[in-house]
C-alpha cells in the first residue's frame, strides 16, 4: 500500500476501419483532465481513411501499421506495449469513448492508491440506440460501485475473478512485464488470460466505476452464437484458466435472471422469445467451441466470428 508519483501513461488504440471513431476519441483523450503522456495508434492497414482521420485530428500520436491478416489480439497488443513507454499501459478499442474528462485519470488512481494492483478495468456504459440486450450486458457486467480481486477470490467469484475487458483496461507495465504480457495465437479473451497470470503472479485486479467509457455492440443472435463459441475454443485451449479458477455456470445463471428482469422492468416482454433464443445459441456456441477439436475444419469456419485466425494455420 502507498502512493506513488504518477507514472508515464501510454494509450494503445488497434483500429481496423475506424475513421467514424477516430477524431472523436482521440480528441476525448486530450481533453482530459489527466492526459496520456503518449498515444499509439496500431492499425491493421486500414482502407477507409483511419490513419488519414487520426493525423489530421490534430492530437499527436504514434502509427504502427501491422498487415490485416498478421494482426493478432494479444501479439500485437503484445508489441505495441513493449513499444511504449508508458508506466502504465492502457488499451482502449476504437470504439470505446471516453465519457467525460476524468475517465483516464480514475482508472490511474488504483495503480497510485495500491502499488499491488497490477491491473484496472473501468466501467461500459451503452452508447445511446443501443438494443435492450446490449444494453443489459453493459448493466450486469459494469456495475456502479468499485472493487478489487485476489487470486484468492476464485472460491467465490470463479472465473470472473480474472475478468479484464479489452476494450478499455490498464495495466500496470511492471506486473505486465512479469507475466509476459499478453499471449500470442489466442482466437479471443486475451484479456482473460493475462489477468489470470496477473492474479497468479500475486498481484490484484481491480475494477474502477468511476472511469467510464462508452461502449456497446447490437450484436444479433448468430454473432452472439459465433462469440461464444470463440470463448468455448479458448476456454478448452486454455484450460488451465477454467481449472484454476472454475467455470462461469453460477455468474451464466445470474445473468439470465437479471436479463429476463430487466426486459420485463423496461417493458419489453415482447422480446422474451429472443431472450430463449438468443441464450440458447450462446450456450449450444460455447459448448461446441469446448468440442472443437472434434469438429470438421469446414464447420468450425462457419461456427467462428475469428475466421481468418484458424487460417492462419490454427486448426
């Protein structure tokens, strides 16, 4: 426990066509009242006039260009932290927006209030128009008051004790560095991973309430249904994390109840049939991607929202 002065702050952004998000986010971070010290842009040769948006933003930055078919969620994550300076290390999607002028500044703070924290989450709030599923998940996952995780909260809290999002964390470079950073050739969840080996390694995670972004997807039923059966390909890939910490069968039965209530709170009953339908494909998505091993190569490409990672040689 302690203070400390405050570090170097490094933003990582990978964006991939994101040139409608691009002038507003980064405009977001220098307006804050605690701005990065240095932003870096890495994008995935993009064809819509990213990298064109973000230079004439006016806020300096850094590019690294890395080829569409090379990106990888956690290697060039991986790389462009070890490129940075930063003390502390945050990633933000490029469609995740900073919600008002102290989001950068709040999920710093753990780091400076606690020096075991190794790594933060800040809070996801639905952008407006989002669909009352997306907005549920939002609701349930972030909720309004802050925490912190041992490792030793497993009994209790199982695998969502590892939880990070990769659209909006910060990592302290040090427990990063320890941990190895974020593993290369993972389909997805490499947030997941890394806050396990951070935990592991001793240090805590922490969620922080206060630092909030902007940041939803209406996704439908059949993405829903490919997103979840990734998770069930890491989860069987990586089954140390599940055999470390347990499954998500207590946190899955939480979130149905609370969704059910809350289309009915908002008055949206008639949206009960999807609910069914919706977390049925979720369940049927993950357990088949737990038995992908099993399964023919052609089935698995159109089971996946990740195609292109299994071309790249991961069958």
């Amino acid at each position: 426990m302690g203070n400390e002065p405050s570090p170097v702050i490094s933003v990582i952004i990978p964006t991939y066509n994101g040139a409608k998000y691009i002038d507003a986010l980064l405009n977001k971070l220098h307006d804050q009242t605690l701005p990065p010290d240095e932003i870096i842009i890495v994008d995935s040769t993009s064809n819509d006039g990213t990298l064109e948006a973000a230079s004439k933003s006016g806020v300096k930055i850094k590019m690294i260009t890395v080829k569409k078919e090379e990106f990888d969620h956690g290697g060039t994550r991986t790389m462009a932290g070890i490129e940075s300076r930063g003390g502390i290390i945050i990633y933000l999607t490029q469609d995740a927006l900073p919600y008002d002028r102290n989001t950068i500044k709040n999920i710093v703070r753990p780091f400076l209030e606690n020096t075991a924290v190794g790594a933060v989450y800040g809070r996801q709030v639905p952008y407006p128009g989002a669909s009352p599923f997306a907005a549920h998940s939002r609701y349930f996952i972030y909720p309004e008051k802050s925490f912190l995780r041992t490792y030793e909260d497993r009994h209790r809290y199982r695998i969502k004790t590892a939880f990070l999002s990769n659209a909006f964390s910060a990592y302290r470079r040090k427990a990063m560095e320890e941990t190895g950073f974020f593993k290369s050739d993972l389909i997805s969840t490499e947030d997941t991973y890394a806050g396990a080996r951070i935990l592991l390694a001793g240090y805590i995670l922490a969620y922080a309430s206060d630092a909030v972004v902007l940041h939803s997807h209406n996704y439908s039923a059949l993405q829903e249904f490919k997103r979840y059966f990734d998770i069930g390909v890491f989860h069987s890939r990586e089954a140390w994390i599940v055999e470390k910490f347990g499954g998500a069968s207590g946190e899955g039965l939480s979130y149905l109840k609370s969704e059910f209530s809350y289309l009915i709170k908002t008055g949206n009953i008639h949206l009960i049939p999807a609910f069914f339908i919706r977390n049925g494909m979720k369940l049927i998505g993950y357990r088949l991607g737990r038995l992908h091993s099993f399964l023919p190569g052609r089935l698995i490409l159109k089971l996946s929202m990740h195609k292109g990672w299994w071309l790249n040689g991961h069958f």
